[in-house]
C-alpha cells in the first residue's frame, strides 16, 4: 500500500510539472529560463524533503532545459550539481562523484577558478572523498574551497561555517579531534554572528560537535546538543527525514556508550524504522544504523538478533559502499567474532580474512580514525 501510493505520488508530482510547464500559457510562453527555474525550485524541494526519486526526475527535465542555453551557460553545471545531490544523498557517491566532477569542470571553464560555484563544487566532492576514505585529497579540497569563499565572500562570512564544519568533520575522522573542536566552535561562532540573517540549518554543527564530546566521553556536553539537534529537525522535517533517523541514531549510540542498553535498543529501534521510510531500506545510512544495532544485540548476548543484522547491514553497505569500503572490514571483524563465540570457526575465519585484506589496502593515513569507535556515529557533512 505504501509503495503504491509512493508512485501515485511521484507521478502527480511529474504530471502537474510537465502540466504547468506546457499547458499553463503564461509559463509555457515564457520559455527556457522559466521553465529551468521552476523545474529546479521544483526538484530542491523534493530533495529536501528527502523525496528523492522526485528530485532525480525534476532534475533531468532541468538538465534538459538548460541544455538549450548557450554552451558555457552556469545553469548547466547548476543543474548536473544538483543531481549530484540528489544521488550523494541516497548514498550512490560513484553517481554523485561524476556529476560533481562534470559541474566542477564547466564551473571552471565558465567562471574561472576562483569563483565561489567553484568552491562549492569543491566542498561537494571532497566529502565524496571522505566516503572513499581518501583524506588527503578530501582536506585538500576542503582546504582550497574556504579559501576560495573567504576571497569571494571575506572573512568572517556565516556561508564559511559550511566548509568549516565539513573541514572539522573530516579531523575528527582522523582522529584530530584538537584541531576538529577548534573548527566546530568557529562554525558555530560564524552561525551565531549572522544573527538569524541566514538560512543554514545548525544542527548539523551540533550535532557533529556532541559527537566529538560523545567520543571523548564527555557525555553530559553531548546529550544536550544531540537533544537540540533532533528537535530542530523535528520541527523543520517533521518524523519522516533522513536527517531525524541520523538524530535518532546518534542518541542510541550516546545511550550505548553510557550503558544503557534499553534506552539505546528503542533508539535504534526508532531511527531504523525512520530511515527505512525516508531514506529507503538500501541506503547506506539504514545500513549504518543496522551494523550499530547489531553490535548492541551482540554486546548483550542476543546472538541471533545479532547475527541477523549483521548480515543484512552487510549486504546494504556492500552495496552502497562497495565490497572494499572499511566500514565493511568492520562489520566483518565484528561479524567474525560473533561466529567464533557460536563455534563456528571456518566461517568465522573467512570473515576475519576478508576484512584483513580490506585494511591492506587502505593505508595508514587514510585510515579512519572511526573505525575503531564502538559504533558509526552519522556525522554530516553539508553540501552546497
């Protein structure tokens, strides 16, 4: 029932597009240009609200509107952006790294390398490069998009939080955890000078903070920011949001470090269910939330519970992240543990192997300092 009526969604939303674009007069007369504007507001909106397959369809009606511009015209990178957005966020980071890549290019070649679209660009494709576990080249994009919006838009400019914030994400990944706070808190502290005169969503920021103090075991500081995270997204989303089930998992992962199980099992159990509606029951981020769940079920001696998702966060991840991803070498050492605990050796020893071959073949820098925590913590990034 849900999915049919997902369709019929879908498909009115396209029919009253594609109608207002060719049978309303006043919008079909006024040509190209509108009709790209509105197809874009059109398809930003359904991103937002995480309707994704919306979002791809509008997008490419967009894409196919500003290819009649002039060749060069900026709208085309825009539009190939923000299909980039659309695939980043369901996790299909090959679909959303070539469509940055194709937008980051024209951008260039239109604008020059110092405009601030390129920065953008910049900013987008170096958290792909932090999927990939490829820290170098993700600081260094970071790195040169800052400096390219400080000189396009000056110091002290709320926008920089964005790039601030991802940067700070990134050496917490690391491990970098002095130079992560001191950026969280520059963020936050450009937020709080534009003094509501912008339209950047906060919680991202507190979130990624709380996560920071989580992992440092100041979970007094974290509760708080966690909680007030959740509740922007809750009132700005409502219940049915990708963003909510990161919240929501989050807290299950705070509640698991300080040892309350219970508490953290409807946590999880809450996100899951969120993600699987909003996200989709293959995104990486569903899968994400499985893996933590299954470590807590593991933990308290619930082995079937366990094993059961373990194995369905691995064929999720294996899936959005491909078979060479580190997150899978976790699941894999943890998954392998549990079989040795049931006895059951030769499979265990499979997994283990397998996950030692993962870690081979990514390097000590571009380790994550993550995979070592007790639990994926979703820390957000914002595109641009």
């Amino acid at each position: 029932m849900v999915l049919t009526l997902d369709r019929t969604r879908q498909a009115f939303v396209i029919a009253m597009a594609l109608f207002l674009l060719t049978c309303v007069p006043w919008l079909a007369e006024a040509g190209t240009l509108d009709r790209w504007q509105t197809l874009t507001e059109l398809g930003t909106a359904a991103r937002d609200q995480a309707q994704y397959e919306d979002a791809e369809r509008l997008f490419l009606l967009a894409r196919h509107e500003a290819e009649q511009f002039e060749p060069g015209d900026r709208r085309v990178a825009a539009t190939l952006n923000h299909l980039g957005l659309v695939y980043h966020a369901q996790g299909q980071y090959a679909r959303a790294k070539s469509y940055y890549e194709q937008a980051l290019a024209r951008w260039e070649q239109a604008l020059g390398s110092d405009h601030a679209d390129v920065g953008s660009a910049l900013n987008n494709l170096a958290e792909i490069y932090q999927e990939e576990g490829a820290f170098d080249l993700a600081e260094a994009s970071y790195l040169r998009s800052l400096a390219i919006e400080e000189r396009a838009l000056g110091r002290g400019h709320p926008e920089l939080a964005v790039g601030f914030n991802n940067l700070a994400g990134l050496y917490r990944k690391q491990g970098r955890l002095v130079q992560a706070e001191s950026r969280f808190h520059l963020a936050l502290a450009l937020l709080a000078g534009a003094d509501g005169a912008t339209s950047i969503d906060p919680s991202p920021f507190l979130n990624n903070l709380a996560a920071l103090y989580a992992e440092k075991g100041f979970y007094t500081y974290a509760e708080p920011l966690y909680r007030q995270a959740l509740a922007l997204r809750l009132e700005r989303f409502g219940n049915h949001h990708p963003s909510v089930a990161i919240g929501l998992n989050n807290l299950a992962n705070l509640h698991h470090a300080q040892g309350l199980p219970e508490l953290a099992d409807r946590y999880y159990h809450k996100a899951l269910s969120v993600s699987e509606a909003a996200a989709g029951p293959e995104a990486a981020l569903t899968g994400t939330i499985l893996g933590n769940w299954a470590w807590l079920a593991h933990e308290r001696g619930l082995v079937d519970e366990a094993k059961f998702r373990y194995q369905q966060a691995l064929v999720i991840q294996q899936k959005a992240l491909g078979r060479d991803h580190p997150t899978i070498a976790v699941l894999c050492e943890r998954y392998a543990a549990l079989l040795h605990g049931l006895g059951q050796s030769a499979e265990a020893n499979l997994f283990a192997a397998r996950a030692a071959t993962i870690r081979v073949h990514h390097t000590h820098s571009s380790r994550s300092h993550e995979e070592n925590q007790p639990n994926a913590t979703s820390q957000e990034a914002q595109k641009k």
